[in-house]
C-alpha cells in the first residue's frame, strides 16, 4: 500500500488528446495493491489505451468480481462507471449493463479465480452470448488475497514460494475462449505495454466479445524460481505470435512492412487494425489453427503471446437479440410497454 | 549513453539546482528541513557556514537560487528560498555554542584583508580559527563595505548588519578603519604573508553628455550618494529627482531619495523594462511605492538656465532583436524633456584600484580588472589574492562569500607551503538513505501544491516617511513553514539498483511527472526524443543506469522530478531508493582537527 498520494502536478509537455483530455484524466485512485503487482500496470495500460483512444472516462462501464484482480477497477478511469459485483458474476452484471445501455464500452475485469474457478460457467456462458466488451482476465496463477494457494489457471509442476508442486492440470481460458467462439482472443504480458495498450485499444473497438488474458506476476507469491508465472519465466518463454496496431480513421499510416505479413482488418468505426505476423505459421483468422497453436505451445512449456484470433466480421449480443438500435435505458414508457392490445397478440403468437 | 557516475559529486549537487546555483553551494533543502521544523537555530547555522551573512542575505540577496528552483519548471513560482533564510535569522536562538573557537595561541603568519566588506570579512572568519593575525583596513568608518553605504535601511536595518558584521570582527580582528589605502607597494612593505583585496567596485560610472560640467553640482554618482545617505552626510533631497540607471542601485536610490522627501522621483531607463538590470522584486516595491519607471529612453543631453539645472532631454528608442542580440533605433518620435533639479546617476560601477602599483608584480587585463587564477583566486603576485567585486567585477554579496572561501584555502595551503591549486581539497558526497519503514521515509516526501505565499509589508505611508523603517516584514513562523513546505527536497535523491530491478514497471505506472523510462540504450540525443515524456531541458542530466535482464536501461530526466518518493514507495525489491546527498563543498573548516 502507499500513503502518499500521487501528486497532482504533471510533466508539462504532457500531451492532450482530441477531446482535450491528459493520460492523468484515466487514472483512478492510488493502487492500495502490492508494490511491484503486474495488476497495476494493467490498470495503466488500459489508462493509456483509453486516453489514445480519446474516449471520455464517462462512456466506459468497469465491472469487476472479487480479489486482487477485480480490486483495479478503481485504479483507473477514476470518472467512468463503475460495478464491484460478487465473486465470479462479472460477466452476469456485465450481459446486463451491456443489454441496458450498448452504447457504453463495457471493460471487465477478472482475475483467475474468480473466472477460472468460481466464475468458470459464468465465463463459458459470457463467451457464447457475445457480449460487446473487453473482458481481461489479470492472470497470476495464484490467490493473492489469501495467501498464495494455487488457482486453476497455475501450470501443473509449477511450485508454490515453499517449493511444493502443483498437482493439477491448469485451465486455459484462452483456449476455452477460443473454443467456444470469442470474436476476439489475446494473450499479452502485463510487463510488456508496448504489445499489451495496442490490444486493449483494438479490443475496446472490436464489435463482439473480445478476450485477453494477461499474465500479470503476483509479486508477492508467485514471482519465484519454480514459477511459471513469475516476471523472470513469462519474459523467457513468451513468444509473440501477431502484432497488433490499431489504426484510428484521422491518424497517418507511417510505419512500412515487408509485404505479406501484413494485414489490415477494418473496424466498425473506420479504424484499420494492422496485424504483423511474426511468426510466418500463424493466421490470426484461423480458429483452429489458433487453438493447437496454443495448446502445442503450453506443451512445450511456451507462453503465446499477441493477437490470437480474431473475427473481421463478427457479431454481438444485440444483433442475435435483434434489439432496437436506441439503447433500452434510453426506451419511453411507451416503447417498453405497449398496451394489452400488443400483449394479445404476442400471447396469440404462442397459441 | 554511458551509465551515470552518481558517486560523482558534481552529479547529484546538479540535481539540487538551488545548491548549484548559489555561488557559495548553500546546501538549500536541508535548511528549509530545517525551517519546517522549527529548528531555525540549526537552519542559520547552515546558512552561516556555507554563505556567512544569513541575516543580511536573507533580505539583499540577489537570489540566483530562486530562478533555478525546480518548482519553476514543475509549475509556477519557486521556493521563496532567501525569504526563508531571513525566517532562520529572524527566529534563532542562541548561536555563541556554534562558533568555531578561535585560538588564543597565534600561529606566525599575519594576513592583511584591505577593505572590510563581506569578501574580507568572510576570509577573516575562515581564517582566524586557524590561528592566523588578521589585521584589516578600511576608509569607513565601520566594518560591512557596501552592505552598510550602499544598501538602505529600509531593505538592511542597521541592527542586522551589525550583529552579522561584529560577529566576525568579534572573532579577533584588528581592524582599522578611516584608513584609505593609497598604495600597495606600502602594504607590501608592511611584509604580511598574504594580502587579500576586498575594496569592491567603488567607482560609479558617469555619463559625458552635454551639458553635464554646468550642472555638476546638481549630479550626484548613485553609490556615492547612497554612501552618504546611510553614514548621516545627507538627510534629505529636494525639488524633482531624476535616477537613470535601471539597476539595483537605481532602485535604492530612488526609494531613498522618495523617502528624504523629493517632490517627485522619476526613474529613466535607457533599456527595455524586462532587459533591467534591477532584480524583478526591487522593480515591483519601487513601482508599488508610486515611482514611475519609464523605459527606452536613452538621454541627450542635461538641459540647464544659468548653471541651474532643469532637466534632461530624452530620445525614444524600441527595441528590436538582431542576430539574437537587442539593439535600440529611433522610433521618429520626438524627443521627450523631462523637468527636474537633481540628478542621481546609477548607470554602473567598476572596480577601480588606482592605488595598485602597476609595477609590482600585478598584472591587469585590458579592461582594468587584475588577472587572478579562477580557482584559487591568485593574483599573479603570489601573495595576492582578490575577492568579491574587485576581482572579476561587479556581482553581488554571495559571491564575494563564494570566492572568499576559496581565497581563505588558497591562502591557507600556501601558508602551509602546500600549492594553491593542486594540493585543493576535491568535492565530496555522502548518500544516506531516508527509508525508515515499509513506507515511511526520513524527510517530508509528499507534494505540497501550494502556490508562493506572499510577504507581509510594513505600513506603506509610515515606511515612505521613514528611511529606517525595515519595508518587508519578512515571514512569521506560520508562513515560514507552509512555504518551507514547497520545497521539493531535490537533495533527496532518486537513487537506482541495477540488479534488485526486476522491471515491473511499477515505477513507470507511479510516476506522476512520467521522469521514468526503461528502453533499449541508444545516443542521448535519441533517448531524449523517446522517454516516456520527451527531455528537451538539455541543462539537466539523464540518469542512465546498466543493462537490465532484459537488455535494456532504465533512464530517468532529472528535469522534473518532484522528489517525491513515489517510485520508491511502489517498487518491490528497493531498486529505487530516496537517499539524501550530502555534498562537501571544501571550506577552510574541512581542515579543522
């Protein structure tokens, strides 16, 4: 925990967005997380990434379940709406607040037990119904706020800080994303912003459920030699798949590949996303292929990183609903209820 | 970029941009600990070792601290710094414990100071613990040179000077006063093992236009003046004054001539209101006392009816930048005449010693001034040393405390038959860490946003009718404290570990002035252009360190750097750790057994 309050004061050639607004404008309360937790620096990258993305704080929706993971809602976006929901029901507060109002950009955030254990139907069921947001799962392999047991995303073999080994098969949530049918799935590292704040952005725009799991070392129980999670073994055994940029429709291409690794997807709201391959095997498109990708590589005790997959053409939640395109919150009573004659009808529809 | 030698002092005394600043090195932040504190008696012994006269710079200092505070990039107005000095000096306590002892056994070497301003009376007071006979001579009457004939009392009351002034004569001076010296060869003849000059810059520049030798009873030279004033020669002035000049001296004399009750008082200045010479402070109080300060006007010529003078005809000029430099053209306007009866003229001084033999041993450059050793101060008669104004021209009081420490070495080694310049102490640095618990650091780590507080002056119509009456009032405690607060506690410094960083970027994310970057090493020139936020303040040095695990460095702009102890708060393995440093500026103290 830290008592002294961050300073107000900022550099000053800081810089402003097109809606006037500094990276200082999406941070939230001081971290009262462990020094040195890679949560924290999720909680800047999404600052960042929503500040390039010249969003007000106040279009976003944070919704969060229990543990350290779902403690970081409040660390960023300090003016934005904000939900601390039970543990392993994000995603059932989020289908509701997304199915309320679409027009906010739904950020959940979750941590490995609270997805993987106790929310592990809950996330199965967010995956298929396509809700349009960003669900991040701050991934650390362990139980923070008790101690340090093993959680179910920690790899079998991977020892506790006393050096008694895991005896379990851990669950993949990328893989379990990827298999049940998310638009959109990524893996990143929350000590590597240059990869992770360009997947935020891109998933913040993304029309569907988009997913990344970024491994976020737990400093104080799970950053030690038998870990597979620790800061030292994610940098020597990540490998980055697909690089990806998100391109907004006012800003000029600059950078120049060779040809053929790279590919453009256009975003619903005019955005390029510029995917580099680095890994010439790799097609971010291919579902299948993404996940034996992933899973050959978590045999071989190597972690993938990047964008996974992605659906150019995918759909949400309120497409399969068929709802209307004013967000229901937004609905008159007359719209909402429609008198008994309409009710007659609908009930006649049934007979 | 190569990694950074913090053990280098230069390095870290740097970052403490007050410190570097102050020609004496005052060790700034740890004195206005102090003041926060309420320890005002050890805040002015700081102040006492490193500059000599708290009291009077508190009030007189020309300040080139506060210009260099890092509050002034990081927001708006620096640290009151001098203003705090004075806190000290106003609220001590009992200082006689402090004192270096001076010993009643002479050594045999015999010192003449010529002159008895602040350059002389700092040597004195380096040098008489030593053992050494000092004897000093002066043409006043009193001891304090320019601190007591030119500066007012209404800026410098009498009380003030003299406690900081006897102080030193105390220590065992033979002084002698209502001496002019006429001629070095008779010093030298009186056979001292060295000489140190302190007589200043004495003489005050004049301007030869005409009309100027039919009215020269109604001319006054401002210094002269001034001197005249505060030794009770003059008591008033009459009719409309004019002062031309735009320098600290041109303020003085027009508020003393205001107050010796001048029917009006107009300053005229040559140059434009911003190039002024006069400190931004002095233009402000002058200003608020009703002088008007008319600028861009360079006079013709002193206009006068049967050698009485009745005014100066002025030219209008603007200014225009050339090649980087201001130049002055007509502006075709007409020539403006401005009535008046007296004349003070405050255009410059120089320094002057007509009473130096040129045929002894000490060379002169071409502009009159005496070619000494920067370092040591050395004349090239190798028992002569200079200091304070006459040695490199007119500065300001600190720096005649400044280079009075490093003639009183000089002095000294050569004494000891040691060399001057090669057997000179080197700088040191001390780093202490200010951790004191899991997060609880040693100094007041956290920022205080609070703009500069403003201080209180004495009524304005009884200090216009009273030359004694001391205008500002300088802070009490309460607001003693709160600025005291501001400062930023550069001397605490960001120091990092290489090989406890595990680069979580936990420093990065916390850092609210984004000094922090961990990149691939490249040129500085490159680095600059790709931290976290750009470094375009060349005069502030990048701290890099060595290669990390991941290949790369950690480089952070000292620029900004609010001092706060964030970084080290939110790292997990102490690889950035808040250390004071201490540096050791060598004084003749750092001798003492």
């Amino acid at each position: 925990m830290t008592f002294v309050a961050k300073p107000k004061v900022h550099h000053p050639l800081l810089q402003f967005n097109e809606i006037g607004l500094t990276r200082r404008d999406y941070e939230g309360a001081v971290s009262t997380l462990c020094a040195g937790c890679g949560h924290d620096s999720v909680s800047a990258a999404v600052a960042i990434a929503c500040n390039e993305l010249a969003i007000p704080p106040h279009r976003f929706a944070k919704i969060s379940g229990i543990g350290c993971s779902s403690k970081t809602p409040s660390y960023f976006l300090g003016a934005s709406h904000g939900f601390n929901s039970v543990h392993g029901r994000m995603p059932s507060v989020a289908t509701g607040a997304n199915l309320a109002n679409h027009e906010l950009h739904c950020i959940g955030v979750s941590g490995d037990g609270d997805s993987a254990s106790i929310g592990v139907g809950q996330f199965a069921h967010i995956v298929r119904r396509k809700v349009n947001m960003l669900y991040i799962v701050d991934n650390n392999g362990t139980y923070g706020l008790t101690k340090g047991q093993f959680s179910a995303t920690n790899d079998r073999g991977s020892t506790s800080k006393r050096g008694v080994p895991n005896l379990y098969s851990p669950i993949d949530l990328v893989s379990m994303a990827l298999q049940i049918g998310a638009s959109f799935v990524a893996r990143s590292f929350s000590g590597d912003k240059q990869q992770l704040v360009p997947l935020i952005k891109a998933a913040i725009m993304h029309k569907g459920f988009a997913f990344i799991d970024v491994i976020s070392p737990c400093v104080m129980f799970n950053n030690h030699n038998g870990s597979t999670k620790s800061y030292q073994y994610v940098r020597e055994h990540t490998a980055s798949m697909v690089d990806a940029q998100l391109v907004m429709p006012h800003e000029q291409i600059e950078i120049e590949y060779a040809p053929g690794t790279l590919k453009e997807v256009d975003m619903p709201d005019g955005s390029v996303l510029r995917l580099r391959k680095i890994s010439e095997s790799y097609d971010p498109h291919d579902r299948v292929g993404a996940l034996n990708h992933v899973q050959r590589a978590q045999e071989q005790g190597d972690v993938i990183t990047g964008l996974l997959y992605v659906d150019p053409i995918a759909s949400d939640i309120h497409e399969v609903l068929e709802t209307p395109t004013a967000p229901l919150n937004q609905l008159g009573e007359a719209e909402l209820c429609p008198g008994s004659e309409a009710l007659t009808a609908v009930n006649a529809g049934f007979r | 970029m190569n990694p950074t030698d913090i053990h280098a002092p230069e390095y870290f005394h740097k970052v403490v941009d007050c410190q570097w600043a102050c020609p004496a090195h005052t060790p700034v932040p740890e004195y206005i600990r102090m003041i926060a504190a309420g320890r005002y008696t050890e805040a002015y012994m700081i102040n006492w070792e490193s500059n000599v006269f708290p009291g009077i710079l508190g009030r007189t200092c020309d300040r080139p601290c506060e210009p260099a505070c890092r509050r002034v990039r990081t927001e708006e107005k620096p640290v009151a710094i001098c203003r705090l000095k004075r806190v000290a000096a106003d609220h001590k306590g009992d200082i006689e414990q402090f004192l270096p002892k001076v010993p009643k056994t002479k050594n045999d070497k015999r010192i003449a100071l010529l002159g008895a301003g602040p350059a002389s009376l700092a040597v004195a007071r380096d040098l008489l613990p030593f053992g050494y006979t000092v004897d000093m001579f002066d043409q006043d009457p009193a001891g304090g040179g320019m601190m007591r004939s030119q500066i007012p009392a209404f800026r410098l009351p009498a009380d003030v000077l003299e406690e900081e002034v006897d102080l030193i004569v105390n220590m065992g001076i033979n002084a002698t006063y209502n001496y002019e010296i006429t001629s070095m060869k008779e010093m030298l003849d009186m056979n001292y093992d060295a000489y140190f000059v302190g007589t200043g810059a004495p003489r005050g520049r004049d301007l030869d236009l005409p009309g100027r030798r039919e009215v020269d009873e109604h001319i006054s030279i401002g210094i002269n003046w001034l001197s005249s004033v505060a030794f009770g020669h003059t008591t008033s002035i009459e009719g409309k004054v004019i002062v031309m000049g735009g320098g600290n001296t041109a303020m003085d004399c027009c508020r003393t001539s205001k107050r010796l009750g001048a029917e009006t008082v107009t300053v005229v200045v040559r140059s434009g209101f911003e190039v002024m010479k006069a400190s931004e402070w002095e233009k402000e109080d002058a200003m608020s006392e009703g002088i008007p300060i008319i600028n861009n006007r360079p006079p013709k010529e002193f206009v006068h009816e049967n050698g009485k003078l009745t005014g100066v005809v002025f030219e209008c000029v603007k200014p225009i930048e050339e090649d980087g430099r201001l130049k002055y053209i007509p502006t075709g306007e007409p020539d403006v005449f401005i009535e008046c009866d007296h004349i003070l003229m405050a255009i410059g001084q120089e320094n002057h010693c007509p009473w130096i033999e040129r045929d002894i041993g000490i060379e002169f450059d071409k502009w009159d001034c005496p070619i000494l050793d920067e370092v040591t101060l050395q004349s090239t008669h190798p028992k002569i040393f200079f200091g304070g104004d006459s040695a490199f021209g007119p500065e300001n009081i600190i720096w005649a405390s400044a280079h009075a420490h490093q003639a009183a070495i000089s002095i000294h080694l050569m004494c000891q038959g040691k060399d001057p310049k090669s057997d000179r102490p080197p700088d040191g640095l001390n780093l202490i860490s200010q951790k004191m618990g899991v997060h609880e650091w040693a100094y007041d780590a956290e920022h205080d946003a609070s703009k500069r507080y403003l201080v209180p002056h004495a009524n304005r119509r009884r200090s216009l009718e009273n030359i004694k009456v001391e205008v500002e009032l300088g802070f009490d405690e309460i607001l003693g404290s709160r600025e005291a607060q501001r400062c930023l506690n550069c001397d605490v410094q960001t120091v990092f570990t290489e090989k406890l960083c595990i680069e979580c970027d936990a420093c990065v994310d916390i850092c609210p002035m984004d000094c922090i970057t961990f990149t691939p090493n490249a040129a500085e020139e490159q680095l600059r252009n790709i931290l976290t936020a750009p470094a375009p303040n060349l005069e502030q040095a990048l701290y890099v360190s060595e290669e990390l695990e991941t290949g790369r460095v950690m480089v952070k702009d000292e620029d900004v750097c609010l001092h706060c102890g964030l970084c080290a708060e939110r790292c997990p393995t102490n690889a950035w750790d808040m250390q004071k440093s201490i540096i050791h500026i060598p004084q003749l103290g750092s001798y003492a057994e």
